[in-house]
C-alpha cells in the first residue's frame, strides 16, 4: 500500500483541515504510543462508544476480548466500526478564551473489523497485543492454553480508511489579543508510569523486571 | 433524580459485571476528572467516535465547537450519541498472559443531545467547559464576544441512561498460576502537568498564575 493516500469524504478532515495529516508513518507512531482505542459500532441504531486495549501489526489493527462480549460478539456480525486513538499532549491557554485549545494527537480508523479464525494468527494478534502494551512481557509469562485461546475472540481491522490530525505548538491568538494582560502559553500533559506495585500475594521477593522498570511510552 | 439509578439493558454492564457501578456520585467524579471525551454518532450507517472536550453542569453534559463542524452539526440534528470518558490508572501484569488488565474508570452516557439556544445557557455552558478543563481560567482571559458565540455550536446531553466500570487492585490470577515465577503487581500511570511552557510571544515577563502552576486532575 502507498504511505500516502488520499483520504474519503468520510475521513478528510473538514474542521481546522491543516491540522488532517493522511501519512501512514504519522498515524502509526500515535497509534504505536497509544495504549487503548475507543471503538464505536451500532446496536439497534444507538452508537456505542467502548475503551478497549489494541495493537498493530503491519496495516492491521487487532482487539480482542471475551467471546461472550457484546461488543465483539457483534463485530463478529462484520457491522461498520470506528476505532479512534487519542493522545493528550497538553492544555493550551491563549488570552481569549474562544482560542483556547488542546495539543493532542489522533487517528481514527473506519471499518469493517473480521473474526479472526486461524490459531496461529490469533496467537500472534494476542502477542502483538502485550508486545503493544509492554514490551518484554509476553515472553515472561504463562502463555495461553486452549480453553483460553477458546474463550478469546480478536477482531482484525485492516488500517485502509483513515486520518490522523495533529495539535502542536502555542496557543494562537487573534492579533488584536496578544496585548491582552494575561499569561498564555501550554501546560504540556504526559502519561506517566508510577513505581510498579508488587502483588501483595508475590511470594517471592521478585524484583521488578527491567521492561517494567523503565516503562515509558514514547516511540522514537 | 435519584442518586441511583436502574441500567438499562443498554448500560448495564454485561461483561465482568461485578464492575458496573450506577450511582451518579462515582460517575460524576469520573466525569469531573477527565478532560476529553470520545463522541460517538452515526453518518450514513457508519460510526464516528471524535475526541473534544466537554464539561459537566449538574445532571447535563455540554460539548461545543464550530458551528460548521461535520460532528456537531449533525448532533444538531438530533441523532443519537454516546459519550465515552475514560481514566486509565495503570497497567495489570498478571502470571498468566490471559489474566492481563488494565486499571480503569470509565463512564458512558447513551441520549440524544440537543443544541443549547439559550444565549445565557450557552454562556454559562461555555464557562463550565473552561472551569472544567482549568478552573480559574474563565476570569483571566478575554471574554468570549457576539461574533465568537455566534460560531461556536454548545450542545447539551442530559445524564439519564449512563454506567459507570471501573477495575482496580493487584492482578487477579487463576489459582494454580500463583506459583509461576513471575514478577507480577501493577504498573500505575497518570496524566501529570509539566511545567508550564511560555508561549513565545508573550510581551511582558509574567508569572505563571497559580491555577496553571498547580494544575491537577485529580478531583478528591
């Protein structure tokens, strides 16, 4: 596939359209820094809107869940989703409050999500998944067993329809504001990991493993 | 209203249902926290889920934008919408690959929302909007003229038919995995404020306000 195309009428961004970016490098860095997606699908005409864990793999975008969930049991049915992934960059404070604004980055990905039936693809959707989130992890647990991979259904979108739209930089403001008596400027916004917290039923005294001592979730 | 409320089949929580929760206190609370939302609605038949911000009035939820914008002005229609808020709080590393979490607290309000004609309405929407995202800021900046209310669209979605989920705690492992020799506990993550960057045409040397410099989201 191109690294470029052109974006549909339904993924063009129209509001603030300098701000749409249709590269794939760029959607995929946001998508590969993102930890969960919020997926949009439709039941009896009502949208619903789920916070959900992903990952990618090549131009595919794979969730998964319990097979009985309802979510997926529906995307089973192949119905139209949307999967959208956002990062809060920062608060971005100008001196009208008409201009204040938010540094983020986002993508959003229209589609039509499939089972996918095959183990060994399942198997290695499921793995890019904890390699999504953290990686190091997959290989230092208890892998899957059938009864397992069994009550597991993971869904694939393919990444063919998409956009991503992009919010850097200081606040802008209308010319006539810049002599506005107030401070403006951006209040930058990470995700942040914490010192791990062992499992008070850890009955060894483990240390904490190196991919989860130094999580971050930046991609460079 | 009651402070509880009976889900619908449409908002009770089906999988995992020992997270569901109902009440409007943990809800709001969850509410007031987050500073985006994730809008889903329907075009065509496919779903669209567009990260905005939003505030909270009392039993209502407000989003605004352009009054041009694709998404709202659909809503202006009245179709149906979701808002989806969601607080991820840490990373769930258990023995068993199958028993990986993530820490959460999540809201979703299901209705149909409404154009706010009201000017004194939309001004005080626009307000709780702003206190929401950085409380103090309303008063410091340049109020919001004729020409900049006449653009923006404030749409209101009354909190009637919502759940709550929320996970929280050490992983939860199958009994006999306990014993696999695996660091296993929680990774918590969360959205901390960097220090305040100037913006670069910022005329006079002034001070960082203290709203801005003590910037936190949590509300307790």
């Amino acid at each position: 596939m191109p690294d470029d195309y052109t974006p549909t009428p339904r993924t063009r961004v129209v509001r603030e359209p300098h701000r749409g970016i249709y590269d794939r490098a760029t959607a995929y860095q946001i998508l590969d820094e993102g930890l969960i997606c919020h997926v949009g699908f439709i039941i009896d005409g009502q949208p619903f809107v789920i916070p959900t864990g992903y990952g990618r793999k090549d131009d595919s975008l794979y969730i998964h869940g319990s097979a009985a969930s309802r979510m997926l049991r529906n995307l089973d049915q192949g119905i139209a989703v949307c999967v959208t992934v956002t990062l809060l960059d920062g608060l971005v404070l100008a001196r009208s409050i008409f201009n204040h604004s938010m540094n983020y980055r986002s993508v959003v990905v229209l589609g039509t999500a499939v089972a996918v039936n095959d183990p060994q693809e399942e198997l290695d959707a499921l793995r890019a998944l904890s390699e999504h989130i953290l990686p190091g992890r997959w290989a230092d647990v208890r892998q899957p067993n059938e009864r397992e991979l069994k009550a597991t259904l993971v869904m694939r979108l393919p990444i063919e329809e998409f956009s991503a739209k992009v919010r850097q930089g200081p606040p802008i403001d209308d010319e006539e504001d810049y002599g506005f008596p107030t401070w403006a400027g951006v209040i930058p916004l990470t995700l942040v990991p914490a010192e791990p917290a062992a499992d008070p039923r850890l009955s060894v005294k483990m240390t904490v493993p190196q991919y989860a001592r130094n999580y971050s979730r930046r991609r460079v």
